[in-house]
C-alpha cells in the first residue's frame, strides 16, 4: 500500500510540474491571439490553469492510501479495547471471547468500515473542491463570485 501511495504521490508531482509548463504555454498562445482579456495578468491565468488542471485524484489516492496507512494500526488498538470492554462488561461470556468467531468478524469488518469511511472522506473532499471549467473560472476571476445562472 506504501509503494502505491509512493507512486502516485510521484505521479502527481510529475503531473503537476506538466501543468506549470501547460499553463505558460497556454497563456502566451491565447494571449497572442487575442484569446485573453486584458484585466487577466499572466500569473492569475496560471494559477487558475494550475487549479482547474491539477492533478487532483492523484493527490487524493495517495492522501487516503497514507491515511489508511497510519489509521489502521490506530484503529486495531481502538477494537481492541472496545472488545475487551465489551467482553469484560459481559461477564467474560465465552460467545464474544478474544479470538472466537465473533471477536474475528468485528475486527474483520470494523476494519472494512474504517477503511471505506478514510475513501469517503477522500472522494468527499475531492468532489467539494472540485474547480469548475477554465472559462468559468476566469469569468469568476473577472466578474466576481457571482454565479449568473442563478439569475434566471
């Protein structure tokens, strides 16, 4: 799991250092061409480039990968007292003792639940911060925070 995070972590930097030179590249072709209004500098226009064309769901993978990483020895330890606590509170009652069947399955799919939720926390992120098109964001550059289709 390490060597993929790994992985896409480097990826993303690949990624990112691609969309810097992207974004001057775009700039000077749209700017000679009139493509480019004025009021934009050309750093505004590289940072709104860089944001809309990120490499985004790489970062995000290996965000949660690592996340998952260093959570699941934290919530090992977490099932591990509340089992006890639970098995201690039953009166040490031998259905729920530790390494029976329903010790194991709550271990199984309490760490099932724990990694699902990191990958909704991730997805939900990345979906909140997604940047909408280029053009929408340079017209929010220029014309404010508005969104003008709410009007009609």
């Amino acid at each position: 799991m390490g060597g993929v995070a790994l992985v896409f972590a480097v990826r993303a930097i690949a990624a990112w250092l691609a969309v810097r030179s992207d974004a001057i590249a775009d700039y000077e072709y749209k700017h000679a061409n009139g493509m480019v209004p004025d009021a934009i500098s050309r750093e505004n226009y590289e940072a709104i480039y860089r944001r809309v064309y990120a490499p985004r769901g790489a970062i995000y993978v290996a965000a949660g990968m690592i996340a998952i990483l260093l959570l699941t020895p934290v919530a090992m330890v977490g099932f591990e007292f509340l089992l006890n606590f639970i098995y201690n509170l039953s009166g040490q009652n031998r259905a729920i003792e530790p390494g029976f069947l329903v010790w194991q399955s709550f271990l199984f799919f309490g760490m099932i639940m724990v990694w699902v939720g990191i990958a909704y926390v991730a997805a939900r992120r990345y979906h909140q911060t997604t940047p909408g098109t280029l053009q929408y964001e340079l017209d929010q550059h220029l014309y404010g925070e508005e969104d003008f289709g709410k009007r009609f």
